[in-house]
C-alpha cells in the first residue's frame, strides 16, 4: 500500500506562488518574510487516544505486516551499494514519520506545543516521529547494534502532567504503524524508542543521526518541514534520507508555479558514492537528481532560513551583492533547502546563525550528503568540510555555505570579505 499523500492544512492553499509579493502562507518565500500565519488549532481532527487498544505489547511483538511503504527498493541505484538494507530501512522510517507528521500538521493542538530552554516548540509530532523512526530502524534492522543521535529525549514526558500527551502520542504511533506492521506499542515502548536517542555519536562505529521535525517552526506555520535521517559510520556521513512532506516535486525556482495536493511530499536520499535521489512520498517513481550547472553568480538564486532568528539575513544580502546574485533569496523552513539545491532549484544556501548558536549534526547531516551526492560541495565559512564525527554538534566556523563545485570558489571568496567586513563595521 502506497503511503498517504503529503496533505497540509487545510487552511492553508497549497496551490500557491513564489512571487514575493504573492507568500503570505510563507510555505517558500522569495524577498522578506512575511508575517506567520494566524495559527488554527484543529483540535476536532486529532485521534482520539480512547479509540486505541493499549494491549501489554513489547518490541518483540512488534511484526512486519506484507504491506510495503514507497521506501521500495531503489530502482535507479546500483545493487552494489554497501548500505542499501539501510537506506531501505531509512527510507520506510522516515516516510511513516513523514506520515506521522502530517496527521498532525493538520490536527495540531495548541496545548501539544511545549516549550524547550531554548523555546523552540517541541509537538507531540516531534516525539511522535522520533519514536517511530527508531522503532522502524529497530523492527528492519534486528541484528545490527544501534545508536541513534536524536534531537528529543522523554524527560518532559515522564512528568504526572504530560500522561495525557504520551497516550496521544502512543495513538499517533500505533496509528501509523499499522498501515505496516501488525503490532501495537505501549507508552513504555514509546518513551524507551524517544530515549534510544541519547547517543553521543563521534568518530568510531555506527550511528543513525536525526532530526525528527526539522524545521518546528515552519511545521508550525503550516510550511516546509522535513524529517531528517542520517547514518555515520567511522565519523562520515554514508546515507541520508530527507522526508519533506510539503516540498512540491518539481523545482520551486519557478516563481510563478501552483501546486496542487499530489504535486507536494518528496523524499530525497543518498548514499555515498551511488548519487542522489528523488521520490514522491506516495509512489516510488525515482529519478537521480543534480545540483545546478550555473557558474554565473548573477544567474544564481539562494536559499537561506525563513527565520531571521536562525540565521543573519543581512549577511546573505551582504554576500549575495558582493557576488553579484540577481534573485532575491529564497526563504524556506529547514534542511528542505538542502533537497531543493541538490536538484538545482537555486545555487546557493547560505546559512550564519547568530552568535552563540551551536550547530546540531542532525541539522546537517542528511541535508549534506544528498547535496553532496548531487554534486555539490557544503563547508563552513572558512571552506573547511563538515566533520560530523565530533560528537552531537558540529565544531564550526561562522556558519555553512552550500553550492556546486564551479561556483564555490567566489562564493567563499564573497563570504570571507564580507564577514570581515561586518567584523571592521562593529569595531
Ligand atoms: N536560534 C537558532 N539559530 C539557528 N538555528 C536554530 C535556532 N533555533 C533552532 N534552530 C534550528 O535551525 C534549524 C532550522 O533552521 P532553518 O529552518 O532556519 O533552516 C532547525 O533545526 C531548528 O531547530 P528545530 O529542528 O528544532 O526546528
Ligand atoms: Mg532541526
């Protein structure tokens, strides 16, 4: 059974335009960011946890069912690839996460919304996908040790006043689960798949790396979000698997494009040295995808976080002049940016978090290697590659610059003149 197709809110046109003036859903913005969207609890449409049996389940009852995700197998990629029973597996968690997620953007309930130190939002969807993600890694990969880097941990939901919470998490996730797999989890099963996450990573063995709602504040809004997934083995990146339920399929570099509810819901995936790839989340027709050909800055656009709080925009328009980009930038929710430059929707992404900021991998690490497979190149500001095999963040430079390999060197160029010149002007 093919999975769901990538719905939004319903208050939300789906169809819409890239045309700067034309962004108020904020869905892909090209110019400044318009002001959030009202936000609407559609609390009637959340499942009911009541409708749900909670029969005393353990992993081990936790059974496949024949039933098959679009995570099918990779048509266009070489059967020789090391880790495509991974990349299988990947996919297949990462698209009933997606699906997970998108059951609650629809249904989302103001009272899910916590607040972390950080304030950032954390949903019911974030521990929601995270718990299916690692049960699914679990269920298809049983015989392998497993170490998951992961965004959330339980700690809020073992509080007396967030049981509620749980069960309705511990629904979603049975919810979902049974479209595959003829078993039913517990909230104990769920607390303990959120909490395999804790893993510190680094430089030896295995690690599955992920970010379970990338982008919570535009999956708030009702915009781009993904669902990132990564594995390090021996400190590198070796597969990548990013859900974006609301990206449209086709290239979003047309300003003037409409979309209509099945042309939305990509999972783009890599694993190295096998290329970068493109499916829908509801078929699994794929096709390999490449980063843009464009060595003409002025031809390029560029792709930079819809919030200003999450990276400097003054910087981008310092750097875009210098280089002389033409488009104004492109601003959208999350790694979804990595997805759209691996297909050639714009040149460049520039992303300079304020000061202070410490880079997460799970932020990073699926969007990097898919953009890299497609043939693109992501450093930090100093043109140093990403390690991600230093733990739980990334030890970085400024801030990250992505693009394809004929444009890097004026990019770099461009970033370092103007980092120090915004240096010179604080003095
Ligand atoms: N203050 C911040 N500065 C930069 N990035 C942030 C900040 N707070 C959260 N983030 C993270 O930045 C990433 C997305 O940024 P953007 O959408 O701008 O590209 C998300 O991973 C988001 O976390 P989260 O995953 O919890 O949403
Ligand atoms: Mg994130």
């Amino acid at each position: 059974m093919a999975c769901r197709a990538a719905i939004s809110l319903p208050s939300l046109c789906l169809a819409r335009t890239l045309k700067p003036s034309a962004s108020a859903s904020g869905r892909i913005s090209s110019g400044s960011a318009p002001p959030s969207k009202p936000y609407r609890p559609l609390r009637h449409l959340l499942l009911a946890p009541s409708r749900f049996r909670f029969l005393p389940p353990s992993f081990s009852h936790f059974r496949p069912s024949s039933r098959a995700c679009p995570a099918s197998p990779v048509a266009a990629m070489s059967s020789s690839s090391s880790y495509q029973k991974e990349l299988a597996a990947a996919k297949k968690a990462a698209s009933l996460a997606a699906r997970l997620c998108q059951t609650v953007q629809k249904a989302i309930l103001k009272s899910d919304v916590h607040s972390k130190a950080d304030k950032s939002p954390v949903t019911v969807a974030d521990y929601g996908s995270q718990a299916i993600v690692s049960l699914v890694l679990n269920k298809e990969l049983p015989s392998e040790s497993f170490s998951l880097v992961a965004e959330e941990d339980s700690a809020d939901l073992q509080k007396d006043d967030a049981q509620e919470t749980l069960e309705r998490i511990t629904a979603l996730v049975n919810d979902t689960l049974s479209s595959e797999y003829n078993t039913v989890v517990s909230d104990k099963d769920v607390l303990a798949a959120i909490d395999s996450g804790k893993s510190e990573g680094g430089p030896h063995g295995r690690h599955w790396v992920l970010d379970p709602i990338d982008g919570t504040k535009g999956f708030l809004r009702g915009d781009q979000y993904a669902i990132a997934l990564a594995l390090l083995d021996e400190g590198k990146v070796v597969l990548g698997v990013l859900a974006c339920p609301n990206l449209p399929l086709t290239s979003i570099a047309n300003v003037d494009a409409h979309y209509s509810e099945n042309q939305i819901g990509c999972l783009l995936y890599a694993t190295t040295g096998e290329g970068a790839y493109l499916q829908s989340l509801n078929d699994s027709s794929t096709v390999k995808i490449n980063v843009s050909t464009v060595d003409n800055p002025a031809d390029a656009s560029f792709f930079e976080s819809y919030e200003a709080a999450h990276s400097l925009h003054d910087l981008s328009k310092a750097i875009a002049e210098k280089l002389g980009v033409q488009a104004p930038p492109v601003r959208i929710d999350s790694q979804a940016k990595y997805g759209a430059l691996a297909r050639g929707d714009g040149a460049i992404y520039l992303r300079f978090p304020h000061k202070g900021y410490r880079e997460k991998i799970w932020d990073h690490a699926a969007g990097s290697i898919v953009v890299t497979e497609a043939g693109g190149i992501a450093t930090d500001a100093a043109g140093n590659h990403l390690d991600f095999s230093k733990g739980r963040h990334l030890d970085l430079d400024t801030g990250i610059i992505v693009t394809n390999k004929k444009l890097m060197p004026a990019l770099l160029n461009a970033v370092q003149e103007s980092i120090k010149a915004q240096s010179a002007s604080h003095l």
